[in-house]
C-alpha cells in the first residue's frame, strides 16, 4: 500500500497548478465579480488536455487507462483548479464528468464520433439535465416527457440548475425523459441527446447565485422539441440508472473541488496568520486560533486521501457497489469538511474575511453549494448507510 502519487501524476499536478496561477487566479475575482463565464479559459483548459483525461485517443483524448490513473489524473486537475477558482473547478469537474462522461460510456459510436472530438478538445462543453423543479434529491420523480413521433423524440418539461448548459459553447444537454411505462408500470426513464439550437429547447437566463458566480448554470425548457430517434443515449429505459453510475464518478470529482478549496484555505490561513498582529504579535500565536488551522490541515488530509481512495478505486476498476460507497463517503466528508474550512478561514481573516477583496470572501460564498450539488448531504448518508445494509428509507 502506498499513500504516495506516482512521480507521473506529481508532474501532471504541477504543470495544472502552474496553469491555474497563471492563468486563473489573477483573473478569478474579477470574473466573480461581473459573473462573467470566460469561455476562452474554459478552451484553454481543454489546449491543455485536461478535458480529455479520461477520453481514448480516437477521439483527442490522453488515451490514458486506469493503470495509467487517468480518473486520478482527472482530479488532481479539478483540485488544482478549484484551489484558486472553483467556479473554473466545477466548469471542468461538470465538463468531464456530466458532459463527457455519459456519451463516452453509454454512446454509440456516431453518437461519440459525432459530439466528443469537440467536448473533448474543450471547444465545447455539454450539460446534464438530470434535476428538474420538482424533482432534485428524488430525481425519478422526473415529469420531463419523450414521446416518438414520425421516427423523432418530441420533448416536452423543464430541468433546473444545469452546469454549462448555456455558455455561448455548449453543444448538447443529455437530459432525462419519461417515454412509456416498464412492464411492472412504473416510468420508464431514459436519456436523450438535446443538440443546442433544436427549436423548442431555451436555456433561460443563468441564474443569481450565492457562489460559483463565474459557472454557467441555467433553466432549461423544452416545448414540443424534436429530435432524432437515433439521439437516444444508451438503452431505452435505462435513463436514470445511467445517470445515477455516472453521478458515482462526479461525487469524487466534487469532492477533488473541496480538497482544492480547503488547501487553499488552510493556505491563506498559515500566510496571514504569521502576517497578522494583534497585541504585538502575529495571531498565529494564539493557540485558540492556531489550533483552528491545524484542525485545517486535518480535514485537508483525510478529505484529500478519501478523494484520492475513491479515484485508485475507480482507476483499479472496483466493484460499482464499493465504488458507490467510498464516492459518497469522500463526497461528504470532503465537502462538509471544506464548508467548515472556508469559515474558519474567514474567520482568521477576520474583518478582512468579509470583505470580497480577499480571496476567502469568495470561497465562503463558493463552498456552500459543494454540500448540495450532485447529491446533497443528506443523500450521501441515505446512500452509506444503505451500503451498511441499513433499511433506511
Ligand atoms: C449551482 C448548481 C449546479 C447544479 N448543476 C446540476 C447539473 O449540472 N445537473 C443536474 O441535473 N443538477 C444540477 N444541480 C442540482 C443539484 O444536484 C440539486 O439541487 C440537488 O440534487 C438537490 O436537489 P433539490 O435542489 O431539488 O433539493 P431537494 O431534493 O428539494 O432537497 C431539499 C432538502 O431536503 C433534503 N432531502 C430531500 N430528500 C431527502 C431524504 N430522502 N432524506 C433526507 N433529506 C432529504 C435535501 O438533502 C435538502 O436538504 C445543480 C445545483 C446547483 C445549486
């Protein structure tokens, strides 16, 4: 057993947190500040290959496998990135992980040769339409309808709070769709592919949000929207099913995005704590706030090792059902713990904490949503305690 990255992934880590200073840090606050969503980052994320981790060569791709870590790979670049912006954090972890993901794994090959080259090279992006305004948390209670008609898919409904679903560069939205009843008269649910610029479906404008301000979230409506039969993604009536294994990998692609977070706090915390004075000496002298970020640097190593546990798993090809459990249990505790992280980092701050020139002001606001996005808390602990054998509801 070793708790050791490979030299290989150590210089990928490197190279990703170079890019990020340079390229995003100097720039984060500015684009927070005017919600901007810079779509020329976003395609130099992909110049730099990190769209393309996971993706096979054919289609631009690294062509890296498991062995190789390519999942881990994946997230050591959404940390690196979300350690000082998680706004572009979450662009890439949602590019990847809800935009790639399901046409990789569950496309035909059209359907791959078709979308991924450009997803993959990062000169577009996709959504995952999965939550709907009545359904989140219980996400088959979806009501969004795909009937066929004339060998096409008419769709009718809504989705809410989709990543990347709007940007002047998204191609497609993977959504969700009731399209009959199965034999044992529940709904069945499958996945349609939803091109950008089919007449009937609008992206509405992005919403307000408390963080993430420079992400790309939208409403997304669909009135008698048509499209091809052949748009259908996987196998009919396996829609949820597959979104929910797809969501296993984005819980600890989510989590990578906390463990960015809290290093950055713990950071920024250590720096000015040694800067700040108060009664003639740095506050880092005072135990009552020097052991507050030392209980940083704890949350940052148990939540970073869950993180990298459940990536090795996924690279190691574990079982879906241990791989389910170590992706909630480094979710949770990942992103809980990088809540508390960016509160006591403003804390430390202190005055200076609120105020939205300093970096912690914006991950405060940033974090909040971490414990709620791709399954809440509460979820995470249905499913572990499900994983227990629990008969919780
Ligand atoms: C910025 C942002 C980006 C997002 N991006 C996407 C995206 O790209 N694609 C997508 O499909 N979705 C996306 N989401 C949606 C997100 O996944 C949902 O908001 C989340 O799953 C919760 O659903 P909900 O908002 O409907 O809350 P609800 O399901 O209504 O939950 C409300 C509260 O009740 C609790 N609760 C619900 N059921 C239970 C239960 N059984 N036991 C205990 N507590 C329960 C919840 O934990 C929560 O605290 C995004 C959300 C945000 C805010």
């Amino acid at each position: 057993m070793s708790f050791e990255l490979s030299p290989e992934h150590e210089a990928f880590r490197r190279t990703v947190r170079e890019f990020a200073e340079a390229e995003i840090a100097p720039h984060a606050a500015q684009w927070d500040r005017d919600h901007h969503f810079p779509v020329d980052v976003v395609q130099q994320m992909g110049k730099l290959g990190l769209m393309g981790l996971t993706a096979p060569e054919e289609y631009g791709g690294a062509g890296l496998t498991g062995e190789d870590g390519a999942f881990t790979s994946l997230c050591l670049a959404i940390e690196e990135i979300s350690r000082v912006d998680q706004s572009m954090g979450i662009t890439l972890e949602a590019a990847v992980g809800l935009g790639i993901n399901p046409i990789l794994t569950y496309g035909t090959d059209e359907q791959k040769a078709q979308w991924l080259p450009d997803l993959v090279a990062g000169e577009k992006l996709a959504g995952f339409g999965l939550t709907e305004p009545g359904a989140g948390s219980d996400a088959g209670a979806t009501r969004t309808k795909a009937e066929l008609d004339g060998g096409e898919w008419v769709i009718n409904g809504a989705k809410q709070f989709i990543t990347n679903s709007g940007s002047e560069i998204t191609s497609l939205v993977t959504v969700t769709a009731r399209t009959g009843r199965s034999e044992n008269g529940t709904p069945e649910i499958s996945t349609i592919i939803v091109p950008s610029g089919t007449p009937g479906f609008t992206a509405e404008p992005a919403y307000d949000k408390l963080g993430w301000h420079a992400s790309d979230t939208h409403p997304l409506t669909f009135v008698d929207a048509r499209v091809p039969e052949s748009n259908l993604l996987g196998d009919r009536g396996r829609g949820y099913a597959q979104f929910l294994a797809t969501l296993d990998d984005g819980r600890v692609a989510i989590a990578a995005v906390a463990v960015g977070c809290i290093q950055a706090c713990l950071d920024l915390s250590v720096q000015y704590a040694g800067e700040r004075q108060t009664f003639g000496v740095p506050i880092g002298r005072k135990q009552g706030l020097a052991f507050q970020i030392s209980d940083l640097q704890v949350m940052l190593d148990a939540s970073r090792l869950l993180t990298y546990k459940a990536a090795a798993m996924k690279d190691a090809g574990a079982s879906s059902e241990d791989f389910k459990q170590a992706a909630a249990v480094a979710k949770l505790y990942a992103t809980e713990s990088a809540v508390t992280a960016t509160r006591i980092a403003t804390q430390v701050f202190g005055g200076y904490g609120f105020m939205e020139e300093y970096a912690v002001a914006r991950f405060y606001r940033d974090a909040k949503v971490l414990e709620i996005g791709e399954g809440t808390s509460e979820v995470q602990r249905m499913l572990i305690a499900r994983g227990l054998g629990l008969p919780v509801e």
